[in-house]
C-alpha cells in the first residue's frame, strides 16, 4: 500500500510556498484547472510567468495552460 500523504510531503517540500495551494487543491481531484496549472508549473520550474509564455507546442496541455482555457 502507497503512503499518499508520505509521497505528496516529499513532493511539496521543494515546490515553493507561493505554489503549494495549487498543488494542495489539485490533489483533491475537485479542480481541473488547478491540476493544469500544476503540471505547467512543475514544467517551468515554478515560475508563473512562464506559464503564460510557454511556446512547447508539442505539449498536449499546451493549449489548456494559463490564459487560453
């Protein structure tokens, strides 16, 4: 059996603060949109401005990221 909350404590420690809520929230399965920008974030190093100014087009979030949902 996998220690969830063991796995999500390790995830989160080196995910910045500011970050965390997002993460937190998309984990509860309730939000989409949380799970997406959780991935884009964890994709662009935790920085929000590049989410918007992501360009990897062969992402298949790509055309769900921030700012084009």
């Amino acid at each position: 059996m996998v220690d969830l909350e063991g796995v999500r404590s390790k995830r989160l420690a080196p995910i910045p603060a500011r970050q965390r809520p997002i993460f937190l929230r998309a984990w509860t399965g309730k939000s989409r949109k949380a799970a997406l920008r959780a991935c884009c974030l964890e994709c662009m190093g935790y920085q929000s401005a590049e989410v918007n100014r992501c360009t990897s087009h062969a992402c298949p979030l790509y055309a769900y990221r921030t700012g084009r949902i």
